[in-house]
C-alpha cells in the first residue's frame, strides 16, 4: 500500500469547500527567539476547530453508499472530524474513546449528532471498541491516522504551506500516531525535497518516537498530559504511518509538560491564541533551544482549538494543573 503526490492533490478536490484554506500567518515573539521568520498555520480556523477535518472528510467521501454507519476511536479531533463529514451525509457516527479524554471534546462531539462509547482508558480499549462494532455491527471503520485516505487528506495542509512560503526551510509537525506527519511530509517532500520535517512530541507517553527508536511499532502508557491530543499507540500492526514517519522525518523533538503550559502562555499572550497544548508543542521546542539553525524560515501547525477551557483557564492564570500523578507547578507569564 502506497501513498504519492497524486493521492493528496485527489483529497484536496475532495475536501474543498468544505474544510478551509486555512492561513499561515508569523509570530514575531516566536521568530525573535528563534532567530528566523517564524509562522504558524491556522488549523485551528477550520469548523471543527481542528486539522482532523480534511482526513476525515476525505475517508467518508469514500464510504460506499447504503453502509449503516462509521466509527472510529479518537482522543477527541479525529472523532469530531468524522461526526462532523458523516453527519453532512447523513451516516450514523459511532466515536470510541477512552476515559482520559477531556469532557469538552465529549461534548463537541455529540453536539454534532454522533454517539459516543467510553472504552478503558487508553486508545488501544477505544480502539478495541471500534474493531467490534465494525466487525459485529457492519460499520465502516476510519483509523485516526493509519488510512491512506485519512494521511492523504492531512497531506493536503502540507500542499497549502509551500504553496504559501515556497521558501519554508523546515516544518515542526505535532507527533501522534502520524496521521498529519506522514501526511505533511510527503507532500512538503515532493514539492521540495530539502526542507527538513522535525516531529514535536510530549516526552511522556510518545508511542511514534519511542517506536522509531525501538525499529517496530511499541506499546507505550497512556498518561494524562497537557497535549492530550498526541496521547494514544500507534498500533503494533501499523501499516503505513511508521514507515512513513520513519523514512521521511528527519528528526524528533520531545517536549516536558513544563514547556507545553510555558507555550500555551506564550502563544495566548503573544499572539492572542486559543489553543490545545498539541498545538503549541512546536512553540515549546524552539523556546526549549532544542531546535538547530535551518538556514529559513520555520513554520509550525496549530493542529486545534478544542482545548478544556478549565484547564486552560488555569494555564494562562498562572494556576498549577494536575496531570495524573504529576503536577504542573503554576507560575505567572515572564515570571
């Protein structure tokens, strides 16, 4: 099973008219530390509040007609993404996910009409979950980011940023099950095969990075986190996202909770942005110094917008957050 060019340029058809063109825009904070241009593409400007839209929106373009349904497991996007395309065909929804997902993103996606099953916790329980019903109840199943449709589509962000700034040295690309890395790579890659794609990471739970380390797909534990969004495995019988992230991926980057809520408060009172912790996790890596020089100008994605608002009122408060069985200490802004 392969994926080229000529699959991401077929999802953009797709999905257009749909999911937004979104901008790309800098940040000048971010850039001045950085010491080059830093821009920052907008995914959380799409109707679902997250990039997940332009997978899921391609992969139940493809349903055939007469199938009783989707589902799917999700930490919280994708399954908003695939309520929100399977509602605008009038298909039955059915997300899977695990007790560790915030009770925003819950609630996102049964506004949009889905149902909502809570399986374990951890997205290997929801993603157990979403096999059975597939396999017992008939419904089409979309992975959150091992389906050449659903990579294709997130490829499409990658098309829309060169397009944009041809002169783009390096990508940082929020890591997870490697949906929107692979994607984004391989279209970046194929338009200019210089720029170099660094995956960013939370450095607790990291199943992509731990797996390319170990050379085969890895089990990892699940742990509460700040970028909740890059929670989950990769599953050990991956088919495409480890190789792709594997081969195409020039480096990684992991990032502590610490840097994660130090980023949400940068991008918020910098920028004056609503964010997801998944989303700033490239932010975190410049300001951490992990990053070398790329010789142009950088850019991240912010992947989404769903953020528990609790939690993040906590966050640019200043106020300490429980992850877990660890503590975020809080602290003020600059302080």
């Amino acid at each position: 099973m392969t994926i080229d060019l000529a699959d991401i340029l077929a999802a953009r058809a797709t999905i257009a008219g749909v999911a937004a063109r979104t901008p790309l825009v800098p940040s000048l904070h971010v850039g001045a530390i950085s010491g080059t241009e830093f821009l920052m593409k907008l995914e959380t400007a799409q109707p679902i509040g997250a990039f997940k839209l332009r997978g899921a929106l391609n992969a139940v373009a493809a349903v055939p007609a007469g199938a009783p349904g989707v589902t799917c497991c999700s930490t919280g996007n994708h399954g908003r993404g695939v309520a929100y395309a399977a509602r605008a065909r009038g298909l039955r929804a059915v997300i899977c996910m695990s007790s560790l997902v915030p009770q925003a993103k819950v609630d996102g996606i049964r506004a949009l009409g889905a149902e909502v099953r809570i399986a374990g916790r951890s997205q290997d329980d929801a993603h157990a979950e979403s096999r059975r019903l597939a396999r017992e109840e008939g419904l089409a199943e979309i992975s959150p980011f091992d389906d050449p449709l659903v990579i294709a589509g997130q490829g499409t962000i990658g098309l829309e940023m060169l397009e944009d700034r041809p002169d783009l040295a390096a990508i940082l690309v929020p890591l997870s099950g490697g949906g929107l890395a692979a994607g984004v790579a391989l279209a970046a890659k194929a338009i200019k095969p210089s720029i170099k794609i660094i995956g960013v990471t939370m450095d607790r739970g990291a199943a992509m990075h731990a797996s390319v380390r170990a050379g085969r797909p890895v089990e990892v534990e699940e742990v509460a986190s700040l970028a909740d969004s890059l929670g989950g495995g990769i599953g050990l019988e991956n088919r495409l996202t480890f190789s792709m992230c594997r081969d195409l991926l020039d480096d990684y980057v992991l990032v502590t909770e610490d840097e994660i809520y130090d980023a949400m408060q940068t991008l918020y009172f910098e920028d004056r942005m609503v964010a997801e912790g998944a989303s700033v996790v490239g932010i975190a890596a410049v300001k951490a110094g992990r990053l070398p020089a790329f010789g142009g100008p950088v850019a991240t994605i912010l992947t989404g917008r769903n953020v528990d608002m609790t939690s993040f009122t906590d966050v640019v408060a200043g106020r300490g957050v429980r992850l877990g069985d660890v503590e975020v200490k809080g602290r003020s802004y600059g302080a």
